[in-house]
C-alpha cells in the first residue's frame, strides 16, 4: 500500500478522509493548486456548453418549424459565443507562466510547464465487487478495504505535490494498472466502468471504458510535474540547474513512451503531433539550462571560450526555432497558447543574437 500521512499525527485511520497519501497534496493553497482549481472549473462549464450546443444542433436538425429554427440558431449563437470565451480562459491558464517558477527568480527568462489533465472521480467498489463474484466465485464484500485503497490511490492522483514524491504517486497507480486491467477488464464484457479525462488545452472531455486512456493520462501528468519540477529549479544555482536539465529531460522521457505505447488516444493533447512537439519543447529547455549552467560562472575572455559560447547559444536558438515551427503548424497552432509560439519565437531571436554577440567579442578582441 502506498505510504500515507495522518493529518492529525496519530496513527489511527479513523476515517479516510483523515489521511492523505504521500505525495499527493489535495490541500494545497498556492497558485499552482488555485490554477488547476480553475482549469477544474473550466472543464466543467466547456462540457456544459458542449452538450447544450449538441442538443441545440440535434434540435435544429429535428424541426421544419422556422420560428423555432429561428430560435435555436439564436442559441446557438449564444452557446458558441460562451464556448470561445471558455475557451480563451483555459488557453489563458495554459499561458500562465509565473505560478510555475521559481519565486526567488527574477532575471531568468521563463521556462513553459505543462498543466495536469483533469479527470473525474471513479468508484470501483460496486462493479469490481461483482465482477470477483461472478468470475472468481468469491464474495466480493471481503476486499473492500483493498478496493477503498485503490481508490483512494486513484484519487489522490489527481492533487499530485510538484515534487518527486508526486511523480513516484503516479508511477504507484500506474504500475497498479495491467494487474487491474488483466484481473478484472475482459474484452468480453463490459463492468460499467467509464474514465473520462479532459484534454490538457482545449477542456473536451474524452470517456474510454478501456484503460488505455487511463494509462496513457497518467503518463502524460507525470510528464507534467517533471515539467513543474524542472520550471520551478533555482536556475540561479548549479545544482538548480542541473535538477532542471534532468527534470526537463525525464519530462521528455515520458512523453516519448507515451507517443511509442499510445498511438490512437482520442484526446488531441496526447495526438502524436502534438506530443511529438511538447518533446521537442522539453528538451529545448533542458538545452537552454545547459546554457545557463555553462553561462553560470561568467564567460571567460578567451577566443575559444567566447566561441564555445556561441556554439552554444547558436544551438539554443536552434531547439527552439524547431519548437516554434512545430507550434504554428495546423492543428497545433489552434490549440496551444498564442503566448507560448510567441515566446519559443522570442527565445530563437534571443540566443540567436547571443550567438552573434559572443562570434563578434571573439573577432574583435582577439584579432
């Protein structure tokens, strides 16, 4: 069972919801935890809106009365007006930068963490009880505690702490998974058990009865808080940024082994596309921390110093032109942050000139 921390600091259950679990922080009140709050709410009223245009267009469809085609276009007119603005507000959470730094920062150029993807809570008690029942000729009753700690596992996955202890909570759940889907998810019969999952950018929800979306999400939140972690490092120091260049890089990692096992996940967040871009995002900031630890110390005056250094920032620039490019391709420039093309752009500028300037210091003071 995953390692868990008594609110009250004693170490009697009492009830489950005295207790949360190690790395998991549902309490949390920075601005990180009050922006996934908003992301929450946000997929809440774009779902609403979403079901409230399909009925309307369903209606629209249905009737040969003009007065009433009349009226529902009048509505539809409203509810997509609502949705673009709903819409905005999630692309506006997406380019809130500065909750995901460090806050003792303030010279360093920002870094891009990913938000965590949204899913709502699932009770596995009920159908996994009659599942052991009927497969397994068991009474279903006698893991009932075993099945409350999966959920409670399940659920404290969704307040991951932006810490290694975060991470290591999803990895536990994630390793649960193919036990779970081998004993109880047959392709023969169906237990009722939905997953839904909101996409990351756009707050569409995706619902799966499989646990494929379930894996492939997890994947995707750990890469998030490696993310988080990595945006979040003392890019001040050589061991912040050393912490930042890894973290960046295992973000990579994971999202890579999300691209190879999951390839037809119908959450446009986790479409090879765009995944294949947030790869490339994640090692363009791993490099662009490799400058900075380079650059840490000070540049010394010498011809080959200045010259490794423009090496270097040329190779910056580089990662993030390639980034860039990817962003303001179609579809994935409808669904990222304007800001976050806008600053991979400002990025490829900026370690472009460095590059220039370091050739240039090298040409004229060592003729």
């Amino acid at each position: 069972m995953t390692d868990t921390i008594l609110t009250n600091g004693t170490g009697d259950r009492g009830g489950r919801d005295s207790y949360f679990k190690k790395g998991c922080s549902p309490n949390a009140q920075t601005g990180r935890s009050k922006l996934q709050n908003k992301r929450a709410t946000l997929n809440q009223q774009i779902i609403k809106q979403m079901r409230m245009r399909a009925g309307a267009e369903n209606l629209l469809k249905a009737t040969n009365n003009n007065k009433v085609k009349e009226m529902v276009l009048l509505e539809l007119s409203y509810v997509n007006s609502d949705l673009q603005l709903l819409m905005g507000q999630l692309e506006g959470l997406n380019s809130s930068m500065e909750v995901y730094q460090n806050t003792e920062e303030t010279a360093n150029i920002p870094l891009i963490a990913l938000g965590l993807k949204e899913t709502k809570e699932i009770d596995f008690s009920s159908p996994f009880k009659d599942f052991i029942l009927e497969h397994y000729s068991e009474d279903g009753r006698s893991f009932e505690e075993e099945l409350a700690d999966l959920m409670d596992l399940r659920q404290s996955c969704r307040t991951p702490s932006r810490s290694e202890a975060g991470v290591e909570l999803l990895a536990s759940y994630y390793s649960h998974l193919p036990l779970i889907e081998s004993r109880f998810f047959s392709p023969t019969r169906q237990n009722g058990i939905f997953f839904t999952w909101y996409d990351s950018f756009t707050g569409v929800p995706v619902c799966q009865q499989n646990l494929l979306l379930e894996k492939a999400s997890i994947l995707f939140n750990m890469a998030a808080l490696y993310s988080q972690i990595g945006t979040r490092s003392d890019r001040q120091t050589r061991v912040g940024l050393e912490q930042a260049i890894a973290a960046f890089q295992k973000a990579a990692g994971v999202l890579n082994l999300l691209k190879e096992t999951f390839t037809h996940i119908p959450s446009y967040d986790m479409s090879p596309a765009m995944v294949s871009m947030l790869i490339r995002l994640m090692l363009a900031q791993a490099q662009q921390c490799l400058f900075e630890k380079m650059a840490l110390p000070g540049v010394s005056n010498q011809f080959y110093a200045l010259i490794r250094m423009a090496q270097e920032a040329a190779k910056v620039s580089e990662v993030f032109d390639q980034v860039h490019q990817f962003m303001i391709q179609t579809p994935i420039k409808d669904n990222v942050p304007l800001f976050w093309s806008t600053m991979s752009l400002v990025k490829t500028n900026h370690y472009r000139s460095m590059a220039h300037y370091f050739v240039a210091a090298a040409l004229l003071d060592h003729e």
